[in-house]
C-alpha cells in the first residue's frame, strides 16, 4: 500500500493484533460499567 511508504509504517504481526483486540476487548467494558455508574448516580 502507497500510504506505508509514505509514513513508514508495517504491517502488524499476528501476537501484535492479539495484544491489541485483547486490551480493547478488557478497557471497553471498564469504560461501560464507568459510564453505567456515572449515569445511576445522576439520576
């Protein structure tokens, strides 16, 4: 892809992708159940 040339990116390895889906499937619901709280305690 022209773009990786231009910012000198790469491809992400496969352990790289795991990482990231997994801290992404852990922080999602945390900020959900924040929100949650901070909606509760409103009303």
């Amino acid at each position: 892809p022209p773009m990786q040339a231009i910012f000198s990116t790469f491809p992400l390895t496969a352990q790289s992708l795991l990482v990231s889906a997994l801290a992404g499937a852990i922080i999602l619901p945390v900020i959900s159940v924040e929100k949650l709280i901070r909606n509760r305690r409103r009303a």
